[in-house]
C-alpha cells in the first residue's frame, strides 16, 4: 500500500479503533496485540487490517516534515497528524487517526 492515503471505510475504521483499545501489550505504546485480533476477526482479516495499519504508519513518515516543530509541541504535532492522516484518507475515522497519531507521538517522543 502506498503512503498516500487510502479509502477506508467506517468498520475498518471501527476494526482499526477496537484492534488498539484491546490491546493487551504492556509497554505502554500504542499497539495491537495480533493473537486478540485473530480471535475477533479471523487470520485472514487481521492480515488484512494488520496491513492498513503499517501504512497508516508508514504515512506518518511522510507527514512528518510537514510538522513545524520550532512552532509545535508534542501535543500538537500529535493532533496536526491526526488531522492528516483523516485528509489523506477519506473515511478513517477520528479515533482511528488518533491511535495512529498516538503511535507517532511515542515514537517521536
């Protein structure tokens, strides 16, 4: 998948969202546990979401130099990724831009 956006629509959306809030790591970063995804969706629709996922976040690497870091702060280069994740791709959800968004955060952090 490329990083330039997909069209994602609204149970992705809700199975990307659902994937992170039930993750079940305890690191503390924001991620998804693969064998709880399985058991909800099947091997071939985690494969499938599990897919999305890594483009979503390869995306933030192309976002990245969009962030004016000498005017943001973590917070709001959090939010201003958000904000472009849902651009680039028409129909993902804001709590699932946010866990993406959140994703970044961490590792930027």
């Amino acid at each position: 998948m490329e990083d330039r956006g997909m069209n994602i629509d609204s149970e992705t959306s809700t199975k990307i969202q659902w994937s992170f809030d039930h993750d079940t790591s305890t690191h503390g970063m924001p991620a998804v546990t693969r064998s709880v995804m399985v058991s909800k969706y099947g091997e071939e629709e985690t494969e499938r979401l599990i897919g999305i996922i890594q483009s979503l976040i390869e995306q933030t690497n192309s976002i990245e130099p969009e962030i004016d870091w000498t005017r943001m702060n973590l917070a709001e280069g959090q939010k201003f990724m958000e904000n472009a994740l849902q651009s680039r791709n028409p129909g993902l959800s804001k709590e699932a831009a946010n866990w993406i968004a959140r994703y970044f955060s961490f590792q930027m952090r």
